[in-house]
C-alpha cells in the first residue's frame, strides 16, 4: 500500500507529524523532491528483530528527520544493539543519520536480555556483514541532549527499548523534559506483562528508568502490549518483502523470515509480533490508534510486579459513574500506595492528590491499517515512496 501525502494528512487528523510542522532541512529518501513538511525525531532502540523492521519503517517515512538513533542494552547486550543499529542505517542507505552508543546496563539492574525471542545475534540469526559506519563521539545521552538544546521544543523522543539512555538524559539536563516535544513509547502494559505475569520487557528490564520517564513531565503516548500483542507478523506479510526488489524490503524480509523460523524453533505457533514499528507508526499516523488519558506509574519494587505499568483513570472501567461524577474525580480522586504495613505507617501514602493523567495510551488498533502502512513503506521503491509523497 502506497500512502499519498493527502492520504497522510487526512488520515491523521491530531497527527503529530502532520500537526507540528516543520521545514525540512535534512535529505529525505529523493534528496532532489524533499517532503514539504516534517517532523524532528530521535529513536531510541535496542535492535532487535521488531527494532531493525521499525528503524527501516522510519528510515523509509518521508515525514521524519530522524537526528539520531541512540542504542541502548536490551533484546541483547549494546556491543550487538550498536552495530545492529548501524548495519540498519546502512541497509537503508541512510549513513547520514547519527548513530550514538547508549547505556550498556540499566541504572540499577543487571541486564536481562530477549535473545530467545531475537536469537544471539538480535537479528533472528539473520547475518548482515559488519558495519563500516562508526558510531558518534558523543554518548546517547549527550546526543539527546544537544540535538533537543539545538531544536527546542521540536524533537519527539520515539523510544522502542529500554529507558536507561532517556533516563540518563533527564538526569543530565534537567530542563530536557520541557524542551521535548513528547515522547512515543513502545512499552509497557495495562493488561499484563509477556516477561513476566506483570511486566513488559522494555520497562522490567529498566523500571527505575521508567519511572523517572513517566515521572518527567515529558508528553507521553505509551503504546504497550494492549495494542502491540495484535501486530503478528505472518508468513504472507514475508512473501511480500521478500518479492519486492529492493535492498531494504530484501534486508526486512530476510530478518522477518529468520525471525518467524527462530520463533517456531522456540515453540511459539505465531509471532513475531511487531511492537516496535507500532510505536513508529502511531507517532506516523495516530489515527491507527484508538487513545485514552492515564496516569501510568511504574512498580520498582514489587518481587512478582517489579516494571509493572499501572494505568490510573477515573474514566476507565467504572460504568456506574455518570459523566458528572467522571469529572468530579479526575478533580478529586486521590492515588494511593500500598496498604500500610502493621510495623509502619498509620496511614496509606497519597502518592497523587488528584488525577492528572501523564500518558496517552494506546487502547485499541486497526492492526490490518498498520501492516498495509508497515509492508507498504518497506517494499515500495525509494522513488515510488518520493512520488507518493509528492501526490
Ligand atoms: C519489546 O521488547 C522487545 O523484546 C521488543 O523489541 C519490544 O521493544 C516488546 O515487549
Ligand atoms: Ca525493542
């Protein structure tokens, strides 16, 4: 599917890309046709089988300057994630985009990799020569710093890993959060975890990191395992890739495939699921997203939940309140932790006085939207792509 630039902008009504307009100034996949209008980001990943499909969707979007991609621990340790992330821009013939070297280790946590679901590699075992790219000077966290110092207030955050590196920026610079335009997160869940009961991968992996992001003040749309867990790559998904002649939807098709062969070979009957290119595609065209306002706060310290999201709404669930009472306790619900403990306090903590959502999160997906968007993008030609935008 070939969306049209009016296709784009119609479709995403509240878009952030179509709705935060700016001058292109960066090459776009036709240097000589740029697209008129788009959308300062940096992506922050952990390649990845779904990282490396996302990165292309995103390399591939006439709508985004990307500034940088910043690599971070996570699916596999960062001496894998790092080279992955610049075989990536190589595939996509896009050396231009800065690759920086993020955290190698969450703030406080050992690291707990994904490989049984990335294969050692992070790319499902699919082989991609190393990269002749070299990764910036400057450290993730630095880069995020001075490429939002040098455009303020237009850089969205699209993160598909864990936390640490945006973490590790706030804490850097402390008016970061205000500089940001906002943050798309794929991560976390309202609805159960998939490394654990209650957690999703990117946030147990580093829920202290989590935390600080939710807590920032940073614009958030959390686009979790609710949405994500109906994205599953099929094996017609890959014929597609694989039948379009050209170098990134071959690169795409070959990680697809040996993602899908890697994912049997553990005793999954479907998957992959393609968490990530939904983060890249909500921040593309939110429309493909149905939203609701939460307050999201992370469990850090839970022994079964430790990197639970929890969803507070005094919208969300209670049908017995009338509209009315809706608006009263978004005004007045107070948000409490944990029960008091006999030995400690008398009282139940507030750890918020009322409701005040931080997160706009993903609830529900046209999954089918998204593929024709996701294949669409990966298996159409660079100039099919420049020409459609120009449409
Ligand atoms: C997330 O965890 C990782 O394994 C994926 O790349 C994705 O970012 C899904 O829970
Ligand atoms: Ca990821």
């Amino acid at each position: 599917m070939a969306m049209t630039r009016r296709e784009f902008v119609a479709g995403s009504t509240g878009a952030f890309a179509a709705s935060r307009l700016i001058t292109a100034s960066a090459a776009s996949p036709d240097p000589s046709n740029p697209a008129p209008h788009r959308s300062r980001v940096i992506i922050d990943t952990d390649p990845g089988v779904d990282d490396a499909l996302a990165l292309l969707l995103a390399m591939r979007s006439p709508e985004l300057i990307i500034e940088g991609l910043t690599a971070v621990a996570g699916n596999v340790p960062l001496d894998l994630t790092l080279p992955n992330a610049l075989r990536m821009v190589e595939l996509a013939g896009r050396t231009d985009i800065p690759v920086a070297a993020g955290a190698g280790r969450p703030l406080v946590r050992q690291l707990v990799t994904a490989t049984y679901a990335h294969g050692e590699n992070g790319l499902g075992g699919a082989f991609f020569p190393e990269p002749k790219a070299k990764p910036t000077a400057q450290s993730a966290a630095e880069f995020i710093r001075d490429a939002t110092r040098k455009h303020p207030g237009e850089i969205t955050l699209i993160t598909i890993g864990p936390l640490t590196n945006i973490a590790m920026a706030c804490t850097l610079d402390h008016e970061l959060p205000r500089m940001v335009r906002g943050l798309v997160m794929m991560g976390g869940s309202l609805s159960g975890g998939n490394i654990t009961p209650a957690a999703e991968f990117n946030v147990y992996v580093d829920p202290e990191a989590a935390r600080i992001v939710f807590q920032s003040g940073i614009p958030i749309s959390m686009v979790g395992l609710d949405v994500t867990r109906q994205t599953t790559l099929t094996d017609q998904h890959v014929r597609t890739l694989e039948a379009a002649q050209n170098p990134v939807s071959q690169g795409a098709g070959k990680i697809a495939r040996n993602a899908i062969k890697h994912t049997r070979e553990q005793g999954f009957l479907v998957g992959p699921n393609m968490h990530d290119s939904l983060a890249v595609a909500a921040f593309l065209d939110p429309s493909l997203l149905e939203w609701k306002d939460y307050y999201v706060d992370v469990e850090t310290t839970g022994e079964l939940t430790a990197g639970e999201t929890l969803g507070y709404s005094p919208a969300a669930g209670d049908l017995r309140r009338t509209p009315e009472m809706e608006k009263q306790a978004a005004l007045t619900m107070v948000i409490r932790g944990s029960a008091p403990t006999l030995a400690t306090m008398k009282t139940s903590p507030v750890v918020r006085n009322s409701f005040v959502p931080n997160a706009r999160v993903a609830v529900g997906v046209d999954s089918a939207r998204f593929f024709d968007l996701l294949i669409g993008r990966l298996s159409e030609t660079t100039k099919q792509l420049a020409r459609d935008w120009r449409d």
